[in-house]
C-alpha cells in the first residue's frame, strides 16, 4: 500500500505508539540564560539515550504543555 493511503486511513489524532509507531521517552529540560534571553535544553532522562547530535534548543517562549493545546 502506498505511504500517502496509509496516511489518509489514520484517525485525526493518532495514538503516537499504537498508530504511528513511535516509542515514547522521557526528557528533561535544563534552562540557560543568555544575554538576549533564556533557552531551554531537552536531552533524554535516560543516559544511554543520549546522543551528542541529538537534542533540543528552544526559547522560552516555545515552550508549551502539549496536553494544553490539543
């Protein structure tokens, strides 16, 4: 079947595991002030998650509960 099919039979809001296969993890954020303002850093809980390459940078100002803006 072609990718796009597969897209189009999900529901509206997919369950992330179930329906689109991901495996959840936990992260943790650590904030850094910077003179023009703070940045948040997301890396893995788990240390042997963690990648060097891998990780998040995000203003303040990005930052959000997802469960909020369902």
């Amino acid at each position: 079947m072609r990718s796009p099919d597969k897209w189009e039979r999900l529901a509206a809001d997919p369950d992330p595991k179930h329906d689109l296969g991901y495996d959840l993890a936990e992260w943790e954020s650590h904030r850094v002030t910077y003179r023009d303002g703070d940045r948040f850093v997301l890396v893995p809980s788990d240390e042997d998650a963690f990648d060097r390459e891998a990780y998040i940078v995000a203003s303040a100002g990005t930052m959000c509960d997802p469960l909020e803006h369902r």
